[in-house]
C-alpha cells in the first residue's frame, strides 16, 4: 500500500511540476503583453524621453582636455610597450621551438 501511494504522490509532484511550469509560461507571456501595452510611440513620451536623456547628460563631469590627453598617452605607451613584449616573447619562442625541431 506504501508503494502505491507513493506513486501516487509521484505522479502528482510531476502533475504539479508541469502546471507550475504552464503558469509560469502564462504569467511571462502576460507580463510580455502588459510590456508591450505600456510601451508606446507617442510623442509626448518621446520628447519626455529626450528631456531626461539631456538632463542625465547635464550631470556628467567631463575630465579636461590635459587629462584626457596625458590619459591618452599612457594608453599609446603601454600598448607600444606590451606589443613590443609580446612579439619579442613571440619571436624567441618561435626561434625555440624551430631549434628543438631541427636538432
């Protein structure tokens, strides 16, 4: 009687299992449709758009021109620098290995 019963409980944890993962696809194909309702093209709602977009833009704090460039500077050294590392790396591995292979 044991065993029964808990196929019978199997059975009904799977049952459970596939109706949470139906309500789960429901309620996500809902949400999707409330989405696409709440969004729309008007142009009230684009001009408030572009109104916030400008503000938020207001509030960004632009590094001066030196920095910038002396930022740009150190990028351009420490890319020539680790280039140069990385081809010399490169081409005494490759001389390596050509000598190992022809010995």
């Amino acid at each position: 009687m044991h065993e029964m019963g808990g196929k019978h409980t199997t059975k009904n944890m799977v049952a459970k299992k596939k109706s949470k993962g139906m309500k789960a696809k429901q309620v996500a194909k809902s949400e999707t449709v409330q989405k696409e309702q709440a969004f729309s093209w008007s142009p009230s709602k684009i001009r408030t758009f572009v109104k916030e977009v400008k503000a938020e833009f207001l509030k960004i704090v632009w590094p001066a021109k030196k920095v910038t460039a002396g930022l740009t500077g150190f990028v351009v050294l420490l890319v020539i620098i680790i280039a140069t590392y990385l081809g010399t790396v490169d081409l005494l591995l490759g001389r390596l290995v050509t000598f190992i292979l022809n010995s």
